[in-house]
C-alpha cells in the first residue's frame, strides 16, 4: 500500500488515490477540515494558514519522518506547489514538478523568456514597470495583450491598442499587480490537456475554448476540438517537444495555445495540473475507458508503470458558463422542467443566490453552468446562449 503526502485540496484526485489503496497524509488549513476527511485521509496535519512556510516545511518533515515511508507527494493547485517543492526538497520524497517547471509555475514572463532561449516560442514579451513602457511597446508591436505576470482565472487581461492605450494604462497605473505585455496573436484558441508518464507524453485532449471577445473570460468548453487530422497531428507534434523542453516527466499538464490562420502555434501559458473549468469532466462523459481524473491522480504520484491512452466516444460535450450581466442579482433559479425534458442536457449548477453580488471580472465571476451533450458540434458552437437562457432564469435589482 502507497503512502502519499497531499498538499491541499481536489478531494476527487484523493479518492481515485485512496481507490487505488493508498494511504493518504493531507496538509491542509484548519477552516478546510471538513466531516468527510476521516474517512478519506489517514492523517492530517492542518495549519491555521500556509503564510508560514518555514514552519510548515519543518513540521511537515518532522512529521513524515514519524510517519514512515513516502511514495511521492502530489499537489493540484498553482498557488501550493512552490510550498510542496520545498517540502519535497527538504524530506527527499519524490515531487512530479521539477526545478524546470517551479520556475514558470506562476510567472508567464519566465515561461515566455524560458521558451525564446530553448529557440521554441518567440512571442514578443516585455515587464511592464510603468505607462512608459506601454506606450513605447505598442507603438512598436501593435495590438497588444497586457496581463498579470501570475495570473489565473482570465483575471485583468487587456487588449490594447492605440484607440484605448489612454484608458488601459491608467487602470493598470493603479493596480497593485506587476503586468507584463506581449505582441498580440489573432488567431483561434484551444487548451490541450495531457497525461505524461515516465516521459512519455499522452496528448489525450484538444479542447475548443468559448471566450468573452471583451474580457477574455472563458465562456465555455467543447470536447473534443473538431478540427482536421493534419491541425491533430502538427499540435501533438507541437505539444510531445513542450512537455519535453519543460522537462515534464509524470501527471497532468493543461496548456493554452493559440493558432494562426497559416496553423503557426503559440503557447499562450501552461499549467502543471488538470484544466480548470470542469474540462476533466467533460473528457469524463466521453471517455471508454478511463476516468481522466483518476490517471492524473495515478500519474501524478509515479504510480503508473504505463499507460495505453483513452478511447473517447463519438459525441460532443460543451459547458456554458453563464456570467453576471447586472451588479446584484434578485432571484437566480433553474428550469427543472425544461431540463428534465431534454436528455440532451446532463449536468446544471448555480453558484450564487438572491443578493450576490458582481465579482470581479474573470472566472470567479460566474452565475452558474450547463453541460449539455451533442453529435452535432456546430450546434454546441453556437447554442450556448440559447442553452443558458432555457436552463438558467435570472433577474437582476
């Protein structure tokens, strides 16, 4: 029986762990205890905060070496795996991320700045220290994209050009964030999810990403992309020499990519875990074989030996996300009756009640979402409004 150390949540990534026979130490906050841990966790060690990382690496380490032997530690969230990386340096368990990746976890310049000297991906890219260095990079770029260096969740992204460049450069002069700008891609964007076990990378997803134009804020998901076999096939090639620079060993990676309309492709970013999103649930609903999740949790903790890639059926699956379109909302209900009527329609949830309010732009500004399953992936292009609009009812104050 494997012994795995968890730092922090995905409490479905642990069940397909403890499914597998392992024996789960979870480190965690104390206000995320919940009832359920008892019977999924065989220890945790549980912090007022992970603020105090010193603390927590020599507590950590005092405690697993009580404990006994570990297989590996695992790790799904960004904001933890530079505290996990250390924990793993100091108690020499094995960590699936690497010095490589712990240095672009979290920090697209250094990813950018990483693939130019590997001669991989040449993206005009710059730091941003004041309104100076926006002005100067988009009178010699162009239309831009001015972003947080750390970013998650589609949060304060900018397009910028000369018509609004007044505008954009005052917003970012009084953030707190550091930005970074790069050159503009025109071109259609998907996020491609992958499996790598022992070095061999398994390129299991193209997934077709739905987008504020405005905002960039993803809207939606599609599963499988519905692209060419060739597209396929220059993206796997594309992606197998990634991961391979990046220096990827074991579990599951999510990269954003953008390709032109004379198929160059760019890395928009990349992620050491599963794709956010529910898009492990969406390969889930079309998968034969396997369950996404449970390979990622597998893969992540150098418990597969191999691994013989997924089957997908011949279907489509979406997910709309429906956003706020008012500041405080009124009343928010599903059409029970109108889902149960349509088969079509597999999944539904809402986030918020009467009296929330707007959140900032991004994904956490979400009202709820609806996975719907199709044969026809034109129709799951272009029905998201008309889907959340029957499954989802909304009034604003």
């Amino acid at each position: 029986m494997s012994k795995i150390l968890v730092i922090g949540g995905f409490s479905e990534i642990h069940r397909a762990l403890k499914k597998n026979n392992c024996k789960l130490t979870l480190v965690c906050e104390s206000s995320k205890i919940k009832p359920y841990f008892k019977d999924l966790y065989d220890e945790v060690l549980a912090f007022n905060s992970f603020k105090n990382e010193v603390q927590i690496i020599e507590t950590v380490s005092k405690a697993v070496e009580y404990l006994g032997d570990y297989q590996s530690i695992i790790c799904m969230f960004e904001n933890l795996q530079a505290l996990a990386y250390k924990i793993a340096e100091k108690t020499k368990i094995p960590f699936n991320i690497n010095e490589t990746q712990m240095m672009v976890i979290n920090n697209k310049y250094a990813l950018r700045t990483y693939l130019k000297n590997s001669f991989f991906d040449n993206v005009n890219c710059e730091m941003i220290e004041n309104r100076d260095d926006v002005i100067r990079f988009v009178n010699k770029n162009g239309t831009s994209i001015l972003k947080p260096i750390d970013g998650t969740g589609s949060r304060a992204i900018y397009k910028v050009d000369s018509s609004n460049m007044k505008e954009i450069v005052n917003q970012v002069e009084i953030s707190d964030e550091t930005f970074i700008i790069e050159k503009f891609i025109e071109g259609e964007e998907f996020s491609i999810e992958a499996i790598s076990v022992n070095s061999q990378h398994h390129i299991y997803g193209i997934t077709k990403k739905l987008k504020n134009l405005e905002t960039f804020v993803e809207i939606g998901h599609i599963v499988p992309a519905n692209i060419s076999t060739d597209l396929k096939d220059i993206i796997n090639n594309y992606m197998g020499k990634l991961l391979s620079i990046l220096k990827v060993t074991n579990g599951p990676t999510h990269t954003e990519i953008i390709i032109t309309n004379n198929q160059e492709i760019h890395v928009v970013e990349t992620h050491f875990r599963l794709g956010g999103g529910m898009i492990s649930e969406l390969y889930r609903n079309i998968s034969i074989n396997h369950n996404p999740i449970e390979i990622a949790a597998l893969s992540s903790a150098q418990l597969l030996n191999d691994f013989d890639n997924f089957v997908f059926s011949s279907k489509f699956v979406a997910i709309y996300f429906e956003e706020f379109e008012g500041e405080v909302i009124k009343t928010v209900t599903l059409d029970d009756h109108y889902i149960e009527n349509h088969k079509d329609i597999i999944a539904t949830e809402l986030y918020v009640k009467a009296g929330d309010k707007r959140r900032e732009i991004g994904s956490s500004n979400r009202i709820g979402h609806v996975i719907k399953t199709s044969n026809d992936y034109n129709e799951l292009i272009s029905g998201r409004e008309k889907t959340l609009n029957s499954c989802i009812e909304v009034l604003y104050e």
